[in-house]
C-alpha cells in the first residue's frame, strides 16, 4: 500500500473517530518489499504484525519490476556499491551494510530463487521475474503469523490509523507502526505521494518530490515512427559530469531505458545531455573514415558504411542535428557530441522511481519520526535516489529491514506507543 487518500470533511472525521478501535501489537502500512521486509522483521522478533495493503495485491510495483527480469541488486563490494546513492550514501552506509548485494542474493536464494549475475555485474533470479519470489515471501511471512489485510487504505483522519477498507472505516492503534508507503511515481501501482500533506502537517520535514530514473519528451520528427520500441546500443551518454554507456530505447514519447536513467538526475539539474554514437573511436579516425568514402554516395550511406550506424543511430542524427552537415570534420564532430534537444523530463508519474520525500534530518539513526515517536518509515519515502542497476531494490529492502528491527527493539523496550492524533494523509488536522 503506497499512496493513501483522505477522508473529507468533519462529520466523516467526526464519524471516523467513532470507529472501534482493534489494539495491534506492530502495524506496517504498504506491502512494496520495504515494507514486507519490515513485516518480516518484526514478525521474526516475535511481534505480531498487521500488515495494510491499500491495493487488492501487494507488491503490484515489485511485481512491474519483474517484467523487465527483476534486477535485484549489483554484485559488487559495498565501496563500491554506495557512491551509486549520491549525498545520501554517507547516512545509508551503515543500513546497506547490514544488507548489501550479497545479502540480496542470499535472501532471494533463501525464498528457493537462484540467482545469477550477467556480465555487468547486475544480479537476476533464474526465473528471470519477480512472481515466483513474491509468492515464497508472503508464503514465509504468512508462516511467521503476518497477517495481511488487502484493500485497507490509509486515512489516519482520528486518534490511531484509520483505514478505509472494503468493509467499512478500521481503526489500529498499534504500539509501533511502519510507514512504507512509496515515493509518487506509478500512481497506478500505489505510489502516489498522497502522504506526505499528512506528515509534513505533523512537522515532518520533506523534501519536494522530483522525478528520478526517468525519460525524456521529444518531438519527433516525421518518419521517426517506424523506429519507435527500436533499442540504441553501443552509445555513450554525457550531461555534465555524468557519464555513461549504456542502452536506452526510441519510443512515441521520447527516450526511455538505463542509459537515460544514468544521466537523468544531471538532465534534470539542469545539465544539456549528448549523445556520442561512436564511443569507441577517435574523432580524427571518424574523419578519416567518412573523407575516404565516395562523394557520389548518399550521406546516410557514407554514414552506414564509414561509421557502421545503423537506421536507429542514423535517426537520432536526423532527428537532433537535421540538416546534417556535409564536411567530414564538422559531420564526425556531432557523432561524437550529438546534443540531445528534448522537451524536458516525462511526467513524474512515469519515472521508475522520485527523489524526494521525508528528509534525513527527519528520522533517527533507526529510521523513526522525530515528529512522531514509535513511527518509523522506510523505502522510497525517504530522499535517496539512486539509478537502475539493483540500487533501487536493494536500499528499500535494507532500509525496510533496518526500520523493522529498529521498531522491533523499540517493542521489546516497552516504549510508549506513537502519539495519537487526527492528522491524515491529506495534511487536515484535529486537536491532538
């Protein structure tokens, strides 16, 4: 369960607060693999756990994740895992160091899933999708006495959380809670962000939602059509700093796939991305190359001949630098530095993941609330970022697990539970 709603209006709030309300011993709000992961931890403890799931289905974005074969996690030693995240590797250093790459692959071979690494060090289950594992892992937490309420979407519009649910409003008033709820991309999926109104009215610091990990629009010329789903290989990718080879895909809304990724937080910073189509070789060569070739032959021949571009490289030259210039130097100096002229990131709903949401300075070493005692959040709710490549998943699984066994040690202590209000994810508020 990822995005929530909220109930309108005071006699609904009034009417909700009416509701009887069920004691819970630990409450996890969102079934995405962070917060299945936190389930799981404090199951294993020995609380017993509700787990809400706005969605008729959990882990529907996990499950999307697998259709593209359900990269886990990059094998790589932790040094060299973390700079992935940016400024936020410092503070997640210690949370991935309690469940990096390699506990990945032992977690996925633990549920019965092989795995394998391919040769850019990205890690996949044999079965090359995400529905054999989730199965295993709701069958496992199912075993540890999870006990999973489907469609339950959060309003937390009266003292306790109180859901909508298919049979009417349910309050919880858990002695621990863990919020899980996603960032605001794939609204389809349960991320929509309705939350963060909600906290940031509790005095939880937030940073702005931005979209990560996604596209950008352009307008193609005519003819671009017959091309659209046609991948691009054997490129490199420039936005300011960042650099990087990698594949992406021409498609009716612009350009989509791990190359773009790789640059997109530059591109969105305000950096010019370009293209370089010929990566592996010198301009002078490319100069030689296409000054040997028959002034009689058409430009996309020489072009196809000197340089090898295949149509969808010849294309995006079309497409970026039209009319394309005649004089070897000049035509080699745009295969090697072709700008990409787009029309600015897609919207954030498509993005594979957002930057964004409830800031660092906002929880403790465990993850939980400063603003709200008892409350911990983890997964894409928190400002990290990262790119694809098993990065994704990776940080929301061990900061799903480090938040679990932080509210599983607070249980075991006997804290106080979390602070009862009327705050709901749409940021109304009533007396405390």
């Amino acid at each position: 369960m990822q995005g929530q709603g909220a109930t309108e209006g005071a006699t609904e709030q009034e009417a909700a607060a009416e509701v009887a309300a069920e004691a819970a011993e630990a409450l996890v709000v969102g079934a995405g693999p962070a917060g299945l992961m936190a389930a799981e931890m404090l199951a294993r403890a020995g609380a017993r756990v509700v787990l809400a799931e706005g969605k008729p289905s959990p882990g529907r974005k996990f499950l999307m994740a697998g259709r593209s074969g359900l990269n886990l996690t990059k094998d790589e030693p932790l040094p060299a895992f973390l700079p992935a995240y940016g400024e936020a590797a410092d503070w997640l250093a210690p949370v991935l160091g309690g469940f990096g790459p390699g506990a990945v692959q032992d977690w996925a071979r633990g549920l019965g899933q092989p795995v394998f690494t391919g040769s850019s060090g990205r890690v996949f289950p044999v079965a090359m999708k995400a529905s054999p594992l989730l199965r295993a892992w709701l069958a496992r937490l199912a075993a540890l006495g999870v006990e999973l309420r489907r469609g339950w979407r959060w309003q937390a519009t009266a003292p306790g959380f109180v859901f909508a649910t298919p049979e009417g409003p349910r309050r919880l008033v858990p002695r621990v809670a863990v919020l899980a709820l996603g960032g605001a991309s794939w609204a389809r999926l349960g991320s929509d962000g309705a939350w963060a109104a909600g906290l940031a009215a509790r005095g939880v610091a937030l940073a702005p939602f931005r979209p990560a990990n996604m596209g950008l629009a352009v307008a193609w010329p005519p003819g671009t059509e017959r091309l659209f789903g046609t991948p691009v290989k054997g490129v490199a990718l420039t936005a300011g700093a960042a650099r990087t080879r990698g594949e992406f895909v021409i498609s009716a809304r612009g350009l989509e796939g791990g190359g773009i990724y790789a640059i997109a937080r530059a591109v969105r910073e305000g950096a010019a991305p370009a293209l370089d189509l010929c990566p592996d070789r010198p301009a002078a060569e490319l100069v030689r190359r296409l000054a040997a070739q028959r002034p009689k032959d058409s430009l996309a021949n020489r072009l196809r001949k000197a340089l090898g571009l295949d149509p969808a490289r010849l294309a995006l030259l079309r497409a970026f630098a039209a009319p394309l210039p005649t004089e070897p130097a000049a035509l080699a100096a745009l295969v090697k530095a072709l700008p990409l002229r787009h029309q600015g990131p897609r919207p954030m709903d498509e993005a594979i993941s957002t930057a964004g949401g409830v800031a660092r300075a906002a929880v403790d070493a465990g993850l939980m609330l400063r603003a709200w005692p008892g409350v911990f959040v983890a997964g894409e709710m928190l400002d990290w970022e990262a790119p694809t490549g098993g990065y994704l998943l990776t940080a929301c699984l061990a900061t799903g697990r480090h938040a679990g066994r932080a509210a599983a040690a607070r249980l075991a202590a006997g804290a106080p539970p979390p602070a009862q209000g009327t705050d709901g994810p749409s940021g109304k508020a009533g007396a405390k």
